[in-house]
C-alpha cells in the first residue's frame, strides 16, 4: 500500500483472504450477481487489494486499489467526521440547533420545545422522515439530481414532527443530508471543499470526491442494476452529505486505518470520537455512533457503514479491538455487507448464492392479483406497495420505481427488473397478512397493513 502503518500495535488476528476470495468469486461467477467487486483488507498482515470480476459489460478491466466507485450512504460518515473535526475545532457544539446554520427564512421543526440538534441528525435520531415527501426525480434513473435547497427548505419548513427529538432511531437521507448542508453554511464553503480540506486531503484521500476528475473518469467502474445491466451515476447536489462521494479500495483503506490510528493524522481525535457510541437504535446488538453503525455481536465490535446508489454497493467497516478492516466496493446493485462482516468476525458466516435458473412466468386471474393489493411494511419507514393495474401486478418500494412481478405459481413472484423475488404469505383462514421479498440471499420479511 501507498501508506506506512504503525504495525506494532497490531494484534494477532489476519482476515482469511482465501475465504473473501471464495465469497467474491461465487457473487461474480456462479451466482452471476456482480459485474466487479474489489475488496480492500487490512490486518495484522498489513494492507492489501482482493478483486474479482470486470469494471464493465464491453472490454471492462480487472478493478484495482485506485478503481472509482460510488460509495452511496458511506458519505454519512465523511459527514459525523467533519462534525467531530468542527467540534474539536471549536466552531461548533454537538448540542448546536441545525436551525442556528441555516438561514432565518427556513422554519426548523421542532417538539415539546426541543429543536433538532447535530447530533441528533448525526445518529438519525432527528425525528425527520428518511425522504421528504416534495421529492419527485424528473429522473428516476439519476433520482437526486433535481431536488434542490429550495425544495429541502420547503419540506423542513413545513413538516409536523410526529414524536420526540432523539427519542427513536430513524435512518434518514434528508437528516445526513441537511447535516452536511448546515456544516457547509457553517465553513462558508461546499459540502465537497469544505470535506476535502479537512478529510480528504489530510488523510491523503487523493481519488476520493463528489465531481470526478478526467483521471478519476477514466478510472470508474461502470454501474450495473441487479440484471448486470449498465446504468447511470447519481448526482446528489443538495442531499451530498449522504451520499455523493465517490471513492476507491485503496482510498477507503486510508480512512479506516486512520480510524484504527493505525496512520498518524490531524484528525485522529476527531476520528475517535466519531466512532463512539451515542444513542441505541432499538434493533438487537447495534448502536448509532456518529454516523457509524456498531455492531456488538460474537465478542467483536464493528464499527460499519454502508452504501448503494442505482448501480454500486459499497461496505467500509473495522473492528477496534482487532486492529482491522475491510472495504467491498462492487460496481453491481448486489447486498455485499455480509462479505465484509464474514471478513471482520468468521461467525458471520456469508452464504454462498446459488447459480440463477430459469423461471417459468404463468398468467393469474385478475381476482387473485387483486387480493394482493396493499402496503407491506418492511420497517416504519420502508414499505412495499402491491397495486393491480390492466391485470398485471406491480411492486413498488418506497421512493423508489414501480416495478412489474411475474407470476410462477399462486403465491410465488418473480422481478426481471431485479433478481429478487416475493412469496405472499396467507394466516390460517387464507387471508394475505404478509410477504417475504427473496434477494442477494437474503429474507425480508414485511407485514400487510390494514
């Protein structure tokens, strides 16, 4: 690696890379789920770059350490770490009202006297929805492009808190989002110069960046939709605190091994005090630092984020105790977090998918579509709903597009759009109380709300 770590606080524990080998090799060729996956590791061994697979469909090369992906919702923690920075600076204070940033104009919500804090955007703790309700994309295929401050400030100005500030775990793109926006007003700078000022450059973080250079162009894996089909970039101009960086395995390595103070920096108190627990999320075994999720499962701590915009997915996480850390950057719209968790604690045990097969579509009567109809709700604030229209049958996630399932039996769905596929589940007077969405070997289940 292009850094020198501080390897005599390294304790004994080594990533198995024979196994994450394994794990990538099986997403992109027997499964056929990925175009191109590079997987940054670092241990006790030192640092080094695990990939598989090709950055596009036509003449794609291998991805490498200095491959560009979009890292999505990662972005997030670049976010809490400049607030750490600022805090540390003095320049402002984790119990600041965002409100006292943003200009007199924009109307805070704010409840029982409680106004929306830093801090309580940085743990997703705000009470704000994950998307605000004004946000339509001209777009969907580059879905953020078109919302602007305007719109933001409208919603905030005129949205009703429906319970206490810092009361419950709410994951939030606006809330990540107007946090970045609120520190960039503070520094008088954009999201983008003010984060490479005080990260990017200090850390080293040459490739890393919301607008790519020619060089950094020529460098970025193609996306690819869950059908290996290319897509578009996003560009996320005013939400760009949660989610418009772009980065590399080997850029992301120097993030984390700062993290782990494994690399002496300026920011290294800011880093440690990001990382630190501050508020539950109400799910089993994870807290919210700020910005970073922690897991506290099988005796080991990971601290994680994660990412995924229309055509990549990426996971950064690292383990305190352990002295190490891993990147997935995949250039496909595919679940990688259990490769980097399998990495960081075996116990997590990342399946191996299947090879895909044919699916044989059947025609159902509209009469049985129709009792399928409704919302299914994943968590509070994630749905899918069911709707009927010229005797197809479609799904919908929340803000996300419209898309038709197949039939193959009476209760089983399949998507061509994605590889995904939905049970619906009846209780035992035969009535539909649910559903089970099938994808990137995972099981979600959602109940149908009345």
């Amino acid at each position: 690696m292009r850094f020198a770590l501080l390897l005599a606080t390294l304790p004994l524990f080594a990533i198995d890379d024979a196994a994450i080998r394994q794990l990538m090799a099986n997403r992109v060729g027997t499964a056929r789920k990925a175009m191109g996956i590079a997987v940054g590791v670092l241990d006790e061994k030192g640092a080094r770059i695990l990939v598989e697979g090709r950055t596009r469909v036509e003449n794609g090369r291998p991805p490498d350490g200095d491959t560009v992906f979009e890292i999505g919702s990662i972005s997030k923690a670049f976010t809490s770490i400049l607030l750490a920075d600022m805090v540390e600076r003095g320049e402002v204070s984790l119990d600041d009202a965002v409100a006292k940033f943003l200009p007199k104009s924009v109307s805070m919500p704010a409840r029982e006297g409680r106004q929306i804090t830093l801090l309580d955007l940085s743990t997703q703790t705000s009470g704000l929805p994950r998307m605000p309700n004004n946000f339509k994309p001209a777009d969907p295929a580059n879905p953020y492009a078109d919302y602007t401050v305007e719109q933001m400030y409208q919603f905030v100005s005129g949205y009703t808190l429906t319970r206490d500030v810092g009361s419950k775990y709410e994951y939030s793109n606006l809330g990540a989002g107007l946090l970045g926006h609120a520190l960039a007003l503070r520094a008088g700078k954009s999201y983008e110069a003010i984060v490479t000022e005080r990260i990017l450059k200090p850390l080293g973080m040459s490739s890393t960046s919301v607008t790519l250079s020619e060089g950094q162009k020529s460098r970025l894996a193609t996306g690819h939709n869950s059908a290996l089909e290319p897509v578009k970039n996003w560009d996320v101009p005013t939400l760009a605190g949660a989610g418009a960086l772009r980065s590399t395995a080997n850029d992301m390595l120097r993030l984390l091994a700062a993290s782990l103070a494994l690399i002496d920096t300026p920011l290294k108190k800011a880093l440690a005090r990001a990382q630190q627990d501050q508020r539950p999320t109400g799910q089993p075994d994870l807290e919210m630092a700020m910005g970073w999720h922690v897991f506290k499962r099988f005796g080991t701590r990971i601290v994680w984020h994660n990412g995924g915009t229309g055509g990549y997915r990426a996971f950064a996480g690292f383990a305190p105790e352990k002295k190490s850390a891993v990147v997935v950057l995949c250039n496909t719209f595919l679940d990688i977090d259990d490769i980097g968790l399998t990495a960081l604690e075996p116990q997590y045990k990342a399946p191996m998918l299947e090879a895909p097969r044919e699916r044989k579509e059947i025609t159902l009567d509209s009469r049985i579509l129709s009792q399928y109809t409704g919302a299914y709700e994943v968590v509070p604030a994630f749905q899918l709903a069911i709707t009927v229209d010229g005797g197809r049958i479609f799904t919908q996630a929340t803000n996300q597009p419209r898309l038709e399932i197949f039939a193959e039996s009476e209760t089983k769905f399949f998507l061509k759009a994605v590889d995904a596929q939905i049970e619906f589940v009846k209780d035992e007077s035969g009535q539909v109380n649910g559903l089970v969405l099938f994808q990137s070997g995972r099981q979600i289940r959602a109940k149908r709300l009345p």
